[in-house]
C-alpha cells in the first residue's frame, strides 16, 4: 500500500480513511466494513479519483472487526501480465493494443 498510495506508514497509522482519502467516498469503507464486521472476502476494482488509478483491493478479515486489503495497480498489473504473453487483441478489445504496444514519445 504504501507504494501505490505514495504515502509513508507514519503518515497511514492513526489516520481514519476518510482523512487519508477525503474523495474517494463510502464504496471503498462499504467494502472494507463488511469484510471487517462479517468476515467476507471481497475484490474491488475501482478507480481512485484522488490517486487517479485504477486499483485492484483484496478485502479480508484480519481479526474480529478490522480489514486487511492488499492493494495493486490494476493498469501495471495488467501491463505486467500482457508484456509476458504478447496477446495479439481481438478488435472488439482495441484499447488493450496501448497495453501490448506502448505509445511512442
């Protein structure tokens, strides 16, 4: 987390969600209690307005009543995987040739 977040373990402990991440909104903590509160599983796909990323969260229950989440960059995950297998897209998957084939500067 700390690397995708770009924040410092000093500054995440002690600090509530909503301070750390005031315009990311209730779906994430929606997410986050359940899995702390009932004990699910849950993977969240979602962008993050306020770190403009796309994230992949894994939710767990780490002990009664608090959430564990790894967290990833969904774009470099999916980069990472497509750079390995060199996928030719079908054409109904366009956008995934900016993945396959970088833009050049």
């Amino acid at each position: 987390m700390e690397s995708i977040e770009e924040l410092s373990i000093d500054e995440m402990v002690n600090h509530s969600f909503f301070y750390l991440f005031p315009n990311d909104g209730l779906k994430w903590v929606a997410c986050y209690a359940d899995s702390a509160i009932n004990g699910t599983q849950k993977v969240i796909h979602e962008y993050s307005p306020s770190l403009d990323k796309y994230l992949s969260v894994y939710c767990f229950q780490v002990k009664e009543r608090f959430c564990g989440c790894i967290v990833f960059d969904s774009e470099e995950m999916v980069k990472d995987i497509l750079s390995s297998v060199n996928p030719v897209p079908p054409t109904k998957f366009n956008f995934l040739s900016s993945f396959t084939h970088p833009k050049k500067s």
